[in-house]
C-alpha cells in the first residue's frame, strides 16, 4: 500500500508538471525547458520570502506570481520573437535550453547548490489507507489534486480555455477565424508558469528540492507527456500517472537505480508502438502536426 | 594556464563538435553523444586496466562501439523525426547511463565483470597509453594524441563534406523527400554519417580517459551531451569546419576569461555555465547559423 501511495503522490506531481509541458506545447509546438529552471526557482524564492517575513501565506502565491511573470517573459522574450520570423522547432528548443541553463545558474549563484527543505526536522507521519502518510506527502497531494482539477474545470468550462482547446487543435483554422493567437499563447505560458511552480512547491514540500532537480523533473514531464498522449490535454495527466506506477513499482521490485530505466524503456516502447502517445490516435505521416 | 592542458581539450572537444556537427550539422538534434564519448572513455579505461594500454587495440574496440551506437541512433533516426528523436536519442543516453552507473557490486574489484564500471565511484588510476610500445605519458605527447585526433577527424569531415555523400546530407537535411525522389540513398548516406560521428565521438572519449586518468559516470550525464550540443551550435552546425572548431575555442575561452577577471572556484563553474546559457539564447535569435556556421538551426 505503502508504494501505491506514494506512486500515486510522484504521479501527481509529475502530471501537473505534464500538464505544465502540455499546455505549452499543444498550442505551440515549443518545447518548454526552460520550464526547468522555472521549476528550480519557484521554491528557493518561496523559502527565501518566507524567512524574511514569517509568511508561507505571501510567499508561496508570489513565488506562483513570480513563475508565472517568468514564464510569459521567456514567451515575449525569446518563443514569440522567433515564431514571428518563422524560426524552427529546433530553434525553440535551443533557445528554451539555453534560458534553463541561464535561470538554474542564477538560482545557484544566489541560494548555492546545496539541497534545502521547507520544513527542518522530523516529519509528522499518519497512518491512512494502510499505509504511512507523512504530512507534506498528503499536502502534495492535496495541491496537485486541486491543481489538476482547477485547470481542467477551467479548461473545459470557461470561454478561454475553449479557445486554447481550439487553437491547440488547428492553430491555422483560430487565425483564419481571426482569433488572436498571441493573446492565447500568453495565456498558456503564464498557465504553465502557475502549473510549474505549484508542482515544485507541491515537490519540495513532499521530498525538499535543490538546484539541479529542474532538467530531471522537467524530463519526466516530457516523458509523461509524450507516453500519455502529446497532442491531448489529457495525455499528460495519464502519462503522469504512469510515470509515478511504474517508478513506484520499480523501486519496489529492483530498487531505486533502475526506476529510470523502467520509464525510458516504457517511453521507448510506447514511442515505437504507439508514436501519438497512449491517448494519441493513429493517422496518416501527412496529416501529423 | 597550461598550454599544453588547453591544447589537449581544444583537440577533445575539437573531435566531438566535429562529430556532432555530423548529425546536428544535417538536421537532428541528438541527446546522446554524451553517451557515446563516456562509452569511449570506458572502453579504453576498462582496456587499459585489464588487458593493455596499447592504443592499437582500445582505439578500434572503442570506435567499433561508438560506430555500433551510432548506428543504432541513425536506425531510430529513420523512423522518428522532430521532437520523436529527440525523446529516444534521451532515451539511448538514459539506457547507457543507467548502464554505467549501476554496473557495480560491493566486495568485487573494479572492473572484474561484475563490477565493471565501479559504477557511481568510477575508474581511477586509469594508465597513460602507449603505441606499439611507446609510452604517451608527458603532457606533450598527450596534446599532440589529441591534436592529431583532431586533425584527423578534421581532414574526414573536410573531405566527405565536399564529397558527393555530403551533397546528399545537406540535400536530405534540406529537403528528404526530394533527395530521394532523385533517387538518393539517403537512409544509407544518414546511416554512415551517423556511424561516423559515434566512431568520432568514442575516439574523444579515448583521448579523455587517457589524459584524466578517471572517469565516471558523469561523462554520460545530459548536462556532458547538452555541453556537446552548445559547442556545435555556438560554433556554427553544418559547417566544414570552421564551426565545430569556434565552438571548441568559445568553451575553453570563456573559463580562461573568466580567470583573468579573478573570477574562480565554485562561482567560475555557474558564471561559465551562465554565459553557455545565454550564449545559445542569442545565437537562435541574432545569429542562428552560430558564430562560424554555414546553415541555421532545424
């Protein structure tokens, strides 16, 4: 029970962080890692804030604030200017990883690299559900469960969210229906920025955090992402999910060292069988995005 | 600064941004080439410890092993594309680096089989090489292995690029499918190209073991393929030559600067990270073909 649990609380953690990816790259089609170093920064302010004024209360909404203002920054600095002249995917890419680089560098140069916590001590454990719950494992999950279902209640309900579901299905049919795209595009940064930063919080509370967590949570969220489905909304919560099992279940059965391996054989099993993700559905090479 | 330390690792990272600039240069970004490099470092490293410091035999064992990956990369590269490539090269570097860094047992020596890579400790007090009986052990001998590696992949790149295979990569990088309707076998052409850069990339991994006399797991790490990739794309993907060796001299400059300006120690290390970090972030918007290269970024 003890490794359901707590697969289920990782698979949280790494589905918003999914949906984080997600919501970037369905709209689109960049490659967000800088969403890395996002990802980094949003709990070392948090812990920062807090020390100097005593107040969880102000400081983890401004370090949300502060990942989401990150976020549309990278957009209006780099992603839109190079989609405007047309620049390729693998442009994005490259100048996503360079500001991931950039922000994890200035987190170390300012906090250190050592690993931190936002709780000293001992943790309080309960038992529930047959299993032992230590308290910032059940606050994770608390955040990532109303985290995920904000976003998707928002996401389906509201006009907005329609018309990022619109423009993440056929971006060229919004801009003909003389949609502004850009408005959008902002929209899903900052939603990812808020995305990221309440999964790395969620995250640090549960098991602390340090500099070079970032490209690792990042790439576990990308391959959530395309495990679950890429070019589905609901994909990366699925392949979150996923990723937490079978993490658990590996750790389980052959221990911590080959967790990894587990998910990168899993991800190139489902990239050679079902190229869409599990949610994704089959068609024609022409008509892919 | 020592001359002959930076001439030995302008000729390593020389050898792997050329490589790179194999795959990269004609349209892929790949995630592995870490991985192939560490490969290399551990073929001779496990060689020389057990069985001979002779280059004559960990050089074509670990080139045949870089080959063999890159082969193995250029078959996943025929089926995906995009961002698809990028998830598997990053699953292939995953794979080998979980590899390297759990083949260990406690209680067994390292490099006995079961303890082949020491795993997380890695390999120490790895020998200096020797070929055909004589010993590269100065400094000087080692930078001129290395320079001489460099050359030689320098003068393969030169002459293949101008060659009719390097037409047919630069015309699949720049449109596949009218490559191959003009007949072109561009899946083997990708193939060889691929091959040729892991082989390259193994041959740095050599030069690394033998100077450094210790590897480790890190050498397979993301952080050493994502270093790799800011080498070729600082410098310039696609091009002869001039590209991969800016990119070279940029990454050995910027620490040399950085210790002029008495900037040292742990802060160096992030403030030259830094600089990689915003050097790729201007390169994609100022200058997407790098600082010396002949075609931009796909």
């Amino acid at each position: 029970m003890q490794v359901v649990i707590t697969g289920f609380v990782s698979g949280l953690e790494i589905s918003l962080l999914a949906l984080a990816f997600g919501v970037v790259y369905l709209p689109s089609r960049v490659f967000f890692l800088a969403m890395g170093g996002i990802y980094v920064a949003a709990p070392f302010l948090a812990k920062e804030l807090s020390d100097r004024t005593g107040s969880w209360a102000f400081s983890l909404p401004v370090a949300i604030v502060s990942a989401i203002l990150l976020s549309i920054l990278a957009d209006l600095g780099s992603h839109r200017p190079l989609s405007r002249r047309g620049a390729s995917d693998g442009a994005h890419f490259v100048s996503s990883l360079g500001q991931y680089i950039f922000l994890m560098q200035v987190v170390v140069l300012i906090w250190g690299n050592d690993p931190q916590s936002f709780v000293p001590g001992v943790e309080t454990i309960k038992t529930q559900f047959g299993g032992r719950v230590p308290l910032g494992q059940a606050i994770s999950a608390a955040a990532c469960i109303a985290g995920l279902a904000a976003f998707y209640a928002w996401l389906l309900l509201s006009n907005v969210g329609l018309r990022l579901r619109a423009l993440a299905s056929n971006p060229m049919e919004m801009q003909l229906a003389g949609q502004s795209d850009t408005r959008l595009r902002t929209v899903a940064f900052g939603l990812s920025g808020a995305l990221c930063a309440l999964s790395s919080l969620a995250a640090a509370r549960n098991v602390g955090f340090d500099p070079h967590t970032g490209m690792v949570a990042t790439v576990s969220a990308i391959v959530a992402t395309f495990i679950g489905g890429r070019y589905s909304y609901w994909g990366p919560f699925l392949g979150g999910l996923l990723v937490g099992a079978i993490r658990a279940a590996t750790v389980w059965s052959f221990g911590t060292r080959w967790q990894d391996v587990a998910v990168f054989l899993f991800l190139g099993c489902c990239l050679l069988l079902f190229p869409n993700g599990l949610l994704g559905h089959r068609q024609r090479v022409e008509y892919q995005p | 600064m020592n001359p002959l330390h930076l001439l030995t690792y302008f000729g390593l990272y020389a050898t792997l941004a050329i490589s790179l600039n194999f795959i990269v240069g004609f349209g892929r970004i790949t995630l592995a080439h870490g991985a192939i490099y560490a490969t290399g470092a551990y073929c001779y490293a496990i060689v020389a410890l057990t069985v001979s410091r002779d280059l004559t035999l960990s050089v074509p064992l670990a080139v045949g092993l870089g080959v063999g990956l890159g082969a193995l990369l250029s078959a996943l590269a025929s089926r995906f594309r995009g961002d698809q490539f990028v998830l598997m090269s990053l699953v292939v570097q995953t794979l080998i680096y979980e590899i390297i860094r759990n083949w260990e047992r406690a209680g067994v020596d390292p490099v006995a089989w079961m303890n082949l890579t020491n795993g997380t400790k890695g390999l120490a007090g790895v020998p200096r090489p020797s070929i055909a009986g004589f010993s590269l052990s100065s400094p000087c001998a080692l930078a001129i292995l290395s320079l001489s590696f460099a050359c030689a992949s320098t003068l393969v790149s030169w002459i293949l690029f101008a060659s009719p295979f390097g037409r047919v990569l630069k015309a699949a990088r720049d449109d596949e499918i009218a490559a191959r309707g003009l007949g072109k076998d561009v899946c083997s052409t990708r193939r060889i190209a691929f091959g040729l850069s892991g082989g390259m990339a193994a041959l740095a991994g050599v030069v690394y073991a033998s100077y450094a006399r210790y590897v480790d797991p890190s050498l397979a790490s993301l952080d050493e393929s994502v270093l790799i990739l800011t080498i070729v794309l600082v410098g310039g993907a696609g091009s002869r030559l001039l590209g991969p060796l800016t990119g070279a001299f940029f990454v050995l400059a910027v620490p040399e600067v950085l210790r002029f300006v008495k900037v040292t120690g742990a802060t160096a290390s992030s403030v030259q990270l830094l600089l990689y970090g915003i050097a790729l972030v201007l390169i994609t918007h100022l200058r997407p073909r790098g600082l010396a290269g002949e075609h931009g970024i796909r």
